[in-house]
C-alpha cells in the first residue's frame, strides 16, 4: 500500500530568514562586546601606562631641572605607592551621580589635580594605581592629556580594573545585613580587597600603599604618614576630641589590619549587628574603640598639621568658606585654621566631597581655580605649587 504523501512545507518567508539571521547576529554582536568588556585586562592597563612613560618622545620642549625631576619615578624605598578609585557607574548601568558631575570628562581632570598634588609633593613621578571600570581610560578619563597640571609628564599612572568581585559581595550591597543595598557603600567597602592586592607579598621590602580618594589634595608629606614608622599603618581622625571617629578617604592598611577588619565584620554579620553606617571608616572607629592598637592616627602625630576638612572650617570645603580661611605660612606652605583647636596649622591635606570638589575645580578654568583665596600671598603659593615647573616650592 503506497504512503501518504506529506503535505509540503511551505517555504519560510525570506523576510522571516532575514530577521532571524539579523537577531541572530544582534545577540552574537552582545555576546562579544559583553565577553571582551568583562575581560578588562591587565596588560591593556599597562598599555596605557606606558603610552604615558614614552609620550615625550619627540617633544622637544626644553625641561627645567625641577620639571626633570617631576618627571623621575620616585624612590620605592622612601616614596609609597598610591591606590585610588576612577569609576563612572556602578554594576547594573546606574551611574554613581546621575547628573554626570562625575562623569569620564571630569573624572580625568580630577585625576591630573590628584597626581599633580602628589607628585609636587614629593617632588618626583609617584607610583600611583588607579581602579577603573572604564576601558580604555587614556581616551575616556585623561583624553590623551597625560601631563600634570604643571606641565609635566606623569610617568607613575598605572591603571587597573576595579575589583567587580569584592564590590558585588560587599555586605553593603546583601538585603539580608542592611536595610537598603547601597551600591556606593558598596564600593567604598572594596576598597579594602583593593588596598590588599598591592601590600607587598609576604617577606618583601616595599612601603605600605596607601589609599587616597580622588577628591583630595596632598600639599605635605605628612598628610600620608611620611614621618611615621615604616610598615606601621594609619588613619586620620575626624573629631580630634573623639579619636574614634575616621576619614575614609586617605589611610594606610597592613595585613594585620585588614585581618582585623575582617574578623570585626564577620563578627557584626554572625551575631546580626548592625554594620557600619559609614562602611571602612566605621570599621576604623569600632576598632580604635575597642582600644585597638594596630593603627596610627595621623593627627596624634602632627597635631599642629591642619588635615580634612579643617580649611572648611570642619565644614565641606567649598569656594566660599574655604576663601578666607587659607593662609601663608612664614616658615613655607599654606595653613588653615585646625577645626576645634582654632590655631593654624600647616596644611597637610584637603579633603573634599564630589559636590565641593566640582565647584572648586571642575566648574570653570582649572588655573583661575585658587583667585577666590583673598589671601595674596597664599593664592600665589598655591598656584606656584600646581602650576609651575620652573621653581621649587618654599
């Protein structure tokens, strides 16, 4: 008996072929993109720190000894390496300030302020390790722009991915330990896994790193632990009266301190404590109240040094309180009233948030920035010291 003949399919619309092999395509294209973004490698970081060391090739601009040595790496025995934060937005596509006051533009200006500061400082090329979750950050942080506010090249940048691990795992982003995930605090509490993976490894010579936020100006050595003892770390305080209350944004960890922190963390979540409001700093002050002896705090050192948010008079630094408050200083530098002390003190350090950062720095001519300061003599000190490589500083 002859089978029945199939009924016949009717041939698939080309249009239809055409959009499958169009999505087809589409996804592949997502896949590849998505693949090579999470792949942000190391070595296309040092590509871009090496176009900045052999940027000068062919530069025939002549080069005062000041700004030779600006551009000299400094010494890794005397000088620590630096670790800070460039990101733009946060895992998931939500931008950390949704009015782009940081975004990529302005984050590469405040980055050439931060490692101009640092390197006039310390009067040389400072090793300075900067996390980014932006490929390519030559072209969409610095935009080919890798010389310091003074002019010089900055031959110490290295840039690196942010730690997406230790930033999605932070307790602050778990619903189960806080009341609302904080993306941002979650961050910030990788800041300790990312200090981590720069100490030196266990039994080698090498200065502790340290941690500065990218909103901060380092005018002295002493705002980074410059005279305390080698391989101790510490921290600043906040209220001088109240020495367990911390800064975040400059401090310097060992490996005992970090384990530490761990251990009060993992306490906290195992006894179902509240964490920290203010995330790594609060794990600072928990520690020092409890006595703990593992950190330095800077201002024990240097109590007439003004640090933080002294020059704004404890207050945000921005333009209009900051204005009267800076001073020149007979003996070199600039000083600031110290908040709560009300005697001057040489400034070390000037910690700002990203809203006064903006407004001092981002808004306008970056070298009209200090023409608020009605201080003549300070205002001139200040613009010798970001602007100028033929002259040393007093």
């Amino acid at each position: 008996m002859p089978r029945p003949l199939m009924p016949k399919r009717k041939p698939r619309c080309p249009l239809v072929r055409w959009r499958m092999l169009w999505l087809s395509l589409i996804f592949a294209t997502f896949v590849y993109r998505l693949v090579r973004y999470n792949s942000l490698v190391e070595s296309e970081m040092v590509v871009a720190s090496s176009y900045i060391i052999h940027h000068r090739q062919g530069d025939k601009r002549p080069i005062s000894a000041v700004a030779r040595a600006l551009e000299t790496r400094c010494p890794k025995e005397t000088v620590p390496p630096f670790v800070t934060f460039a990101v733009h937005y946060i895992p998931g596509g939500f931008h950390i300030w949704k009015d782009g006051r940081w975004g990529p533009d302005r984050i590469g200006k405040a980055l050439r302020i931060l490692y101009s500061s640092l390197s006039r400082t310390f009067n040389c090329a400072v090793e300075l390790h900067v996390h980014t979750n932006l490929k390519r950050p030559i072209n969409k942080l610095l935009q080919n722009d890798v010389y310091t506010t003074m002019g010089t090249m900055m031959n110490g940048m290295q840039f690196h991915p942010v730690n997406k691990t230790a930033w999605k795992n932070s307790p602050y982003l778990n619903p189960k330990l806080v009341p609302i995930p904080n993306n941002w605090m979650g961050l910030s509490r990788s800041k300790l896994e990312t200090m981590e993976s720069h100490l030196p490894k266990e039994g080698a010579d090498g200065m502790l790193p340290v941690w500065v936020d990218l909103d901060t100006l380092v005018l002295d050595k002493v705002a980074v632990g410059h005279y305390i003892e080698q391989g101790r770390p510490w921290v600043y305080g906040y209220n001088r009266r109240n020495r367990t209350n911390c800064y975040g944004d400059m401090f310097s960890l060992d490996r005992s301190a970090i384990d530490d922190i761990r251990a009060l963390e993992n306490e906290l979540i195992r006894n179902h404590q509240p964490l920290p409001q203010l995330d790594l700093q609060g794990y600072f002050g928990m520690l020092l109240d409890r006595n703990s002896s593992r950190f330095e705090i800077i201002q024990e050192h240097h109590n007439t040094t003004s640090f933080g948010f002294d020059c704004g008079g404890g207050q945000h630094p921005y333009p209009k309180n900051v204005q009267s408050k800076i001073k020149k200083r007979t003996e070199g530098g600039v000083q600031c009233k110290i908040y709560k002390n009300l005697k001057y003190g040489k400034v070390g350090s000037i910690s700002f948030t990203a809203p006064s950062f903006r407004d001092f720095f981002l808004l306008g001519d970056l070298h009209s920035a200090f023409d608020i300061i009605e201080d003549v003599e300070a205002r001139s000190w200040l613009n010798n010291f970001f602007f100028s490589s033929s002259s040393e500083i007093d």
